[in-house]
C-alpha cells in the first residue's frame, strides 16, 4: 500500500523523537547538577567502549541549526526530552534559569517553524542527587517530581502542544532496578515493584498537577510488543500470559483499570508487595493520549529465567536489527488494535519506532544510502495506516530517532538516526530515510 492513496487524519503529526542525555552534550553546562545517566556513564565498565553522553550530538549547542534540519524534512512535530537536573540541579527547590532558557529557546525555535513540540519530562535521567536520596524507591519522588513538572508546566505550557510522563517506565525498571543494563544500575528483585509503583504514582501525580496548571494535553509513554507463544505448549502459553503482563499490561491496567494484572504476584512472588489501595486514586489520574514506543514482537518460549520465566526466541526467516531486534512489522498493527480493544478508544502516538542498521560512512555518499531502514519505514507507516482503517485513533507518528546518538550503556554503536552524525566533527548529513520519510510526510498531507 502506497501512502499516496491513504488519507491521514487532519493535524496528524509527523515527528522525530529524541532524548536529552542521548544527544544534548554538555551535561553539567550553565548550572545543570549531574543525572544517574551521567554518573553511570563515568562509572568503569558500564558502557560500551567507555563512550558517555559529554559531547553526543552537542545539541544543546547547536539546537537552533537542528531544527533547521526538520524544518528541511518537513517534520511538523518534535518530540524531545527535558533533563530535569539542568532545571533542578538537586532535583527539588533551587530552579536554575539556565536550564530553562535552554527548553525556552528550542520551544520558541520549534513554534517559529510550525513544528509542535512533545515534551517529555521523563526519559530516564533522574537527578543524581535524588537517587542519593532513594531515588525512585522513595515514596518522596512522586512529590519531587510533581515539583519538577509545575515548574516545567508554568514555564512552557504556553508552548508546548503536548506533555509526556513517563518514557517507557517498564525499561526504567526492568533496566535499571531488575537486570541492571542501565542507570542507576541496581539487580535487586524486590527493588523492581516499588520502583514501577513509585514511577506510576509520581505519573499520576504530575497527571493532576497538569489539571490545575495546562491548557494542553498530557499522556504517558510505553513500549509494548505483542507477544506470541513459540509453539503451543502449555508451558509455552504460560509464559506467554506472563511476559505480556510483564511489559504490556503492568503499566497500562493500574492506569486505566486502577489494578495491576494477576500474573504479577506469580511473577515476583514474595518480592510484590501489597500496595496501599488509595495510591490508585492517584495512578488512575485521566490522561489525555497514549504514546507507544514499538520495535518489534516477543516470540516466547518457557523457561527458568527470574521474572520474565520466558525467553524470546529468533525465528530464522526474519530480519534482525543491530540490536538483535526482529523487524516484524504487523506488530505494530497488532498491539495498537489490541490497546484499543483492551483499554478503550483514546488518541493514540507512536511516539518512537525505528531500528538500528549497519550504515556505511557518511564520506561515500550524501545521502547516506540506509535501504534497509528505508524499508523498515515504509513497512511500519504501513502497518500503522492499516490500524488507523480498522478504527483506532492514531494522531500521529514520530520516528526514532532524528539523529544517530547515544544508544544508553551500548554508547554510539548503534546508529538509529534518519540523520547520520558523525561524532568527530558533529557533521550531520541526511541518509535516504530522511529523504524516504520527508516524501511520506508531503504525499500525505
Ligand atoms: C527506546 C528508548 C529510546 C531509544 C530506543 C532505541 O527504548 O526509549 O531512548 O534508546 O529504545
């Protein structure tokens, strides 16, 4: 199916996402206080090659010229990240103006060019002087970052179209307080319930804030993959049952059905704890939109493994991206219906989809030549208008990423930008995809 025969709704958005601590640079610039991205990306041994996110795409100097960058794409919305630790450098009180400007500036670049901004307010880097105080196992951090989104709400809300939680909270949590892979780095089985009620809580408190200070929309941002048993066995479809609570449904029932699934007491056993019924009154809190972050599906097979109790298998037809990620398209028409069907009709994002791919040097061509991210585009834009004829409210679509950047604890090997960066000289040059995306985004509209 060509675009060009498809009408996409009125005011759909076209974007690029991004992350603060993946391209800004300069973290500590103009008074920031440094995050736990930051710490753990100077910590020995955490990061592939040593690589941190000091300079990345030096975007927090060189902002203006990125929007130009869009402005060329044609891109009419933005989805970015704030650091909170630039605008609160301990976390809580003291606001730092610098910081703010920062956000002000791009805000006001992105409305000069009739590029509407999605702000998220958490994509992971949670000040390091928070984390010395428990960081998100402290039943505090729903206030310290109710605090944090008022100053941000009051600062940018005049700008900003849309306001985004939560960045996957199921990663923060598997990532940073289960296996360890990311910051702040912890491997502790009971540590993992309370960070994702903590994340949800400290949602649903910011969700009501908006109420009483914005006049725009605000959401929370997951990533979901369909999951499917590898073969029929019962073991198999346990596992299966388990791994969708696990990722899918963990997150998205307390908000919208006030409890969290079943499968999570067998999953975490004695580790679960029970959780005051009245934070739900809190978690439950209306939001406006859902942003889903899809990369790919889960084929899953039984097995030992703590939490999960399930391993995801390759299937040996498929495609696997950089990240050992299989491209699988229909997925992505599958779990937006399936959003639908479970939780009801609400406007929906994909707020981030994309893959990493071996790219050849920006030196040999201009563009830089990415068939096989030209492919998985199309494939997914596709996938995404088939869910849009079948009835489900997507309002917009927003590719990751806007530029190759740092990948988290695997540092700049994997390049997921429709823009080429060359970390020597910060030269960016556009590959095909930006080229195959701007040519969607004009057929469409
Ligand atoms: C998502 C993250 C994003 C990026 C992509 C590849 O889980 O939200 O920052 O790292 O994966």
């Amino acid at each position: 199916m060509s675009t060009r025969d498809f009408h996409f709704p009125p005011a759909f958005a076209w974007g690029a996402a991004t992350a603060a601590y993946q391209i800004e640079g300069s973290p500590l610039a103009d008074g920031a206080g440094p995050s736990i991205w930051h710490r753990f990306s100077h910590t020995p041994g955490r990061m592939t090659n040593g690589d941190n996110g000091d300079v990345a795409c030096d975007h927090y100097r060189r902002a203006a010229g990125d929007v130009g960058l869009m402005q060329e794409l044609g891109l009419n919305a933005y989805r970015f990240s704030i650091s909170w630790s630039r605008v609160l450098p301990a976390g809580t009180g003291r606001v730092n103006q610098g910081g703010l400007d920062f956000y002000r500036r791009l805000v006001d670049e992105l409305r000069a060019k009739n590029i509407r901004p999605m702000a998220t307010l958490y994509h992971w880097d949670l000040p390091a002087a928070l984390d010395d105080r428990g960081g998100w196992l402290n039943r505090d951090v729903a206030d310290w970052f109710a605090e944090y989104a008022s100053v941000m709400f009051k600062a940018l809300d005049d700008g900003v179209e849309w306001w985004a939680t939560l960045n996957e909270p199921w990663v923060v949590t598997d990532g940073g307080y289960l296996h360890g892979a990311l910051a702040p780095g912890h491997r502790n089985l009971f540590e993992a319930p309370i960070a994702s009620h903590n994340l949800l809580r400290a949602h649903g408190r910011s969700v009501q804030a908006y109420r009483a200070e914005g006049k725009h929309v605000i959401g929370i941002v997951v990533n979901l993959e369909p999951k499917s048993p590898a073969t029929d066995s019962d073991d198999d479809r346990v596992a299966t049952q388990r791994a969708d609570a696990y990722m899918n449904r963990q997150y998205l029932d307390p908000v919208f059905r006030g409890a969290y699934p079943d499968e999570m007491r067998d999953l975490f056993g004695e580790a679960w704890p029970d959780f005051p019924a009245s934070d739900f009154d809190d978690i439950r809190a209306k939001v406006d939109f859902v942003g889903i972050n899809y990369y790919k599906r889960g084929v899953v097979q039984a097995s030992q493994k703590v939490v999960e109790r399930a391993d995801n298998i390759h299937i040996a037809s498929s495609v696997y991206t950089e990240t050992d990620w299989e491209v699988h398209a229909p997925g992505l028409t599958t779990i937006l219906t399936w959003f639908r069907d479970r939780y009801g009709a609400m406007p929906l994002y994909i707020t981030e989809n994309g893959a990493a791919f071996y790219d050849p040097p920006a030196a040999i061509s201009d563009p830089v030549e990415d068939p096989l991210r030209v492919h998985y585009l199309r494939e997914h834009v596709a996938a995404m208008q088939r869910a849009i004829e079948s009835g489900v409210d997507i309002r917009g679509y927003f590719v990751w990423s806007l530029f190759d950047n740092l990948e988290w604890s695997l540092g700049y090997t994997k390049r997921f930008g429709i823009i080429h960066v060359d970390f020597a000289t910060q030269k960016r040059t556009f590959k095909r995809s930006a080229l195959t995306y701007r040519d969607i985004i004009r057929n469409a509209m």
